[in-house]
C-alpha cells in the first residue's frame, strides 16, 4: 500500500476533479495574459518616462535657484561697492575734486570690472528676464553710482547708452551682451536726485552757494523730464512712489537756495524739530530710511543730524579749551557713558573719599556731569581741570582744543557690537520714524558711512593716527580691553590724565571702589539711570543695555556680521590698526 501526506492527497484530488478546459478557453486565457504584461510594460514605461522628466525638472529648478542666490549675492556685492563709491564723492570739496574724483572712478571701475562682470558671467546665454527681480537692485544703485560721479565730473549726465557702452566688453562676443533695460536706469537716476540733494545741502553749508544752485538745476531738469515719462510706464509703481521723494529732494535745495539768497550766509540748512528725540533725527518726511541716509547732512567729510551739525559749527565758533580740560571721544554707543562715569569719579577722587556711599554719580546720569561741547554746554565755571565729551571728528574739532594743551581719550569699540548698540538705543527711542526700517538698510547705511557721525571707520581711525603721531595729547583705548580689565584701564588713563593713584590709594581701595561704582551693572541700577530724563527729555534708561563684547551675535545674522567684516578689512588697507575682535 502507497502512503502519502494528506495535504499532497488533497492536490491530486483537486486536479483529478476540476473540469478538463477546452482548447479554444486556453487561446483566450493566454492572450489575456499577454495583454496584460504588455499592459504592465506601457505602464511602467510611462512611469519612468514621468520620473525621467520631473527629474529634469527638478535638476532645472534646482539649478535656477542655485543661480538666483549667486546672481542676488553678485547684486548685493555691486550695491555694496557702489554705495562705496557715492559715499567717495560725497567727500568731493572744491580743495579735493580732482583727487576724490580719481579714486572714485577708480572704484567705479573696479565694481564694473569685478562684481559687474561676475553677474554677467551668470546672466549670458540664459533667460535672465526671469531673474530681473533679483539682480535690478544692484543695477540700479550702479546707475546711481556712475550718473553721480559724471555729474560731479562734468557736470552732465550720464546716458543709458553710455553706461551699456561700458559694459560691452565685459561680454562674451559669441553671446548677446548683458544690457541694462531702460526701466532700471530712470529707477536709478530717481534715487540720483536724493545724493544730489544731500551735496547740495552739504555745499552750501561749505559756503559753495553757486554749486548747490548747479546742483538745484540740474535736478529740477530730472524731475521735469519724468514727470513727462512716468505715466505712459506700464510698470510704474515703483517710480510713482520714488517720484514723491524726488519732489521732496527738489523742494529742499530749492527753500535752502532761496534761504541762502535771503539771508545769505548765516544760514544753515536746519530742518530737524526740537523734539527730544531730533538727537538722532533731523527732517521726517522722507522715504529713504537706510540709516537715517534723508536726516543727516555731510559737513568735512562726516554726516550729521541737522541739530547736532547746528552744535559742531557753534563750538567750532566759540568754544574756547584750556590747557587743564579733558575732552573725552567716540563713536556714539561705544562707551561713552561708561567713560564719562570712569574718568569724572578718578578726577574728582580726592573730594569723595568714600564714593560708595556719597557720590554725585549716585544722583546723577553721567551725561548731565559730563556735557557735550556740540550740545551748547561749555565752561560754566572755573573748576580745573574741566571733563568735557564729544562724538565730533577729529578734523572737525574746534581749532582750540587742537591748538590747545588739553588731553584727550578716544574710546573705541568693535564696529558690529557698537552698530547693534545703536540699533537698540534707536529702537528703544520708540521713534515713530523707524516705522518700516530693517536691520539690512541700517547696516547697509551703516557700512556706507552715513550713520550719525559716520563713517565709523574713519572716525575711528583719524583719532588712532593722532594717538601714534601725538601720544601726550591724544590717548587711544579699547572698550573691550577696559571690560576684560577695568582695573588696568583706569590705572593707564588716570596716569595719562597726569591724575596718577598711589600705592596708598590702590592699597586702601580706592581704585576698587571706583571700578565698582562705574561699573555698568551698578550704573543701570541706579534710579536715576531707570527713571530719570536728561534736560533734553529723553529717558536715562536708554543709555544703558548689556554692554557685553560679542553681543553682536544675538542681533546680527551672519550675512549682516560679514558685510560689516567686509567694509572693515576694506577700510583697514594699508594700516596696521585693528579692531578688538
């Protein structure tokens, strides 16, 4: 007898019992099979050939985008240096055209030769129309740039055809050269009447009457010519609402013209408020927002609000230094308040001999010790020796403090952590005019120089030379070297200042005390400094934060810190002067 496992059993029961298929049912189930793999193959086919092009797609796209960041990073490089240049011919006087002129067109041709030529490298034989929004900004602050050297050349302006005549070269001759369009150019010659009109404002308070009147001229010209264009533009929002401003540029060379030709030359075009907060800001009613670019008005080479370039011009006229007065500098949020409390408690260490306990300081914000020579507060008594402070340039400081035996200390700060400390001091201001301003204007107005007293650099540098070439007179510190050693800092002004403390005095803690009481931890406790004002109403509490060196980090992005490290390595060529990093 056979055996077998039951489920083998149950198989060949199953075959023996299923009903026999006749030969015409095989044929169709057969061809049924092949349609369906033939089916199956279309499908997957189709499935590949989908795959196949999104793949293409996305390696397009992927690769557009890619060339959409370099073409903005190659836009913002050419803004970035052409702003660089129109600060450079801001500088021009009638006792320097031809040399500030040579080295703008120097640098103009360098932004044309270097950062102009890497965007078109991107843009030739591509469909750059698409990529227009992301290169037009750049575009158009070179056309700013190079219509306002040519003006300040020759005193005409710089056509479209020109401008594309320039760059031709730069293009592959087998590709159709890059051109600008004729939109970007009337986009750019509308931001041509704000630089205009800042010169024109700047040469008059020079005393230059003719060229601000030149300059007048020349811009009604401009914005006569496009008020005749503007409304047949299908595309123009944008020069609508720059149109406004250019109106607002003309009327005020036109009323500081017709005030000079009144009054003749007493007059100062002045058009801040006498709000608290005109410290910081002169004229409201502007667009223009990059660093408070449309309030501040170039005088010797630096840029004030209107109020405080009142201040500079006064004490330049009628303050008078002594021979025992200090005078303590900056840049404004670079320690200023700090340096004030530190040098006015180890001058007058002998009348408070136990500081912690009864100390003017206690009972008074530091500036209202300590005035500004360019705030109108100058010798009110016959105390020697007398502390002043200032934020005025050391080309603009009045002749007697130069001519004088006075010192001087000049307190420095790394540019990024006292750009952020200005950011925050604005912002706690609370003013109704930042409404709208980004961190990336201000730091683009910031590292083209037109910040209160800017630019920071040059500040900071002219007072550095001094210090090498006149070490008795002019002493150069570093806020963050008096941060990681107060102690040490004191010790060195105080013996400069020709107050130096004895063995006596360090050992019985005097020097200590000092240090604790100016410390700005104790400082911004104070409630003086919480909730008192100064005379001018702003609160004393803005003037304090953290202080911290590297506190940078916590505001800036690392695109904003890098394009403020670009303008220092740049500012710094052919020096040996570094900042505290």
């Amino acid at each position: 007898m056979l055996s077998c496992s039951s489920s083998a059993f149950q198989r060949v029961a199953f075959m023996l019992m299923a009903p026999k298929l006749k030969p015409q049912r095989l044929h169709q189930i057969a061809e049924t099979g092949v349609e369906q793999l033939v089916k199956k193959a279309r499908t997957m086919s189709t499935e590949s050939s989908m795959k196949d092009a999104f793949s293409t797609y996305a390696d397009y796209l992927n690769n557009f985008n890619e060339k959409r960041e370099r073409v903005v990073k190659a836009s913002r490089d050419i803004t970035m240096n052409s702003k660089k240049v129109i600060f450079q011919v801001h500088r021009l006087s009638k006792d320097n055209k031809e040399e500030v002129l040579e080295k703008a067109g120097k640098d103009l041709e360098a932004v044309r030769d270097q950062h102009f030529a890497r965007l078109m490298r991107e843009l030739q034989g591509t469909d750059f129309w698409k990529l227009r929004r992301a290169y037009s900004p750049g575009v158009q602050e070179y056309v700013e740039a190079a219509t306002f050297y040519k003006f300040c050349l020759s005193g005409t302006l710089c056509t479209l055809d020109e401008i594309n005549t320039t760059l031709v070269p730069l293009s592959d001759p087998s590709l159709e050269p890059l051109q600008i369009n004729i939109l970007d150019y009337i986009l750019g010659l509308a931001d041509l009447t704000g630089e205009l009109m800042r010169m024109a404002i700047g040469r008059i308070s020079d005393g230059e009457i003719e060229f601000a009147q030149r300059i007048c001229q020349f811009v009604r010209q401009i914005h006569r010519e496009l008020m005749l264009v503007v409304p047949k533009m299908d595309d123009s929002y944008d020069m609508k609402s720059k149109m406004e401003v250019m109106l607002q540029s003309v009327i005020k060379i036109e009323n500081a013209c017709f005030s000079v030709h009144v009054r003749g030359s007493e007059y100062i075009p002045l058009l801040g408020d006498d709000a608290p907060t005109s410290y910081l800001l002169g004229a409201a009613d502007v667009e223009d927002r990059s660093f408070y670019a449309e309030y501040l008005y170039q005088y010797q080479g630096f840029w004030y609000p209107p109020n405080l370039l009142e201040g500079v011009l006064y004490s330049q006229k009628h303050f008078q230094a002594r021979d025992s007065d200090i005078i303590l500098v900056s840049s404004p949020k670079s320690g200023t308040t700090w340096l004030k409390s530190l040098v006015f408690a180890l001058i007058h260490r002998q009348e408070f001999q136990t500081p912690l306990e009864s100390h003017p300081l206690l009972d008074n914000n530091p500036h209202t010790l300590v005035t500004f020579i360019e705030g109108f507060q100058f010798h009110t008594q016959d105390t020697s020796p007398s502390i002043f402070s200032t934020h005025i340039p050391l080309g603009s400081l009045p002749e007697s403090v130069k001519d004088s035996s006075c010192k001087v200390v000049y307190c420095c700060r790394n540019p990024k952590d006292a750009f952020v400390s200005l950011w925050h001091f604005v912002k706690r201001l609370t003013l109704k005019e930042m409404v709208g301003c980004t961190m990336e204007e201000m730091v683009s107005g910031f590292c083209r120089g037109s910040s209160v007293y800017g630019p920071f650099w040059d500040h900071a540098l002219e007072y550095w030379k001094e210090s090498r070439e006149n070490p008795k007179k002019v002493m150069f510190v570093m806020y963050e070297e008096m941060r990681e050693q107060p102690q040490n800092s004191v010790i060195r002004i105080a013996e400069f200042l020709g107050w130096p403390f004895t063995e006596e005095e360090i050992e019985n803690g005097v020097l200590e005390d000092i240090v604790k009481l100016c410390s700005l931890e104790n400082l911004s406790k104070l409630e003086v400094n919480e909730k008192g004002k100064l005379v001018n109403g702003m609160e004393t509490k803005a003037f304090f934060r953290k202080g911290e060196i590297g506190g940078w980090r916590d505001t800036l992005t690392p695109l904003l810190a890098e394009e403020i490290d670009k303008t220092t390595e740049q500012k710094l060529i052919g020096s040996d002067f570094r900042f505290f990093c």
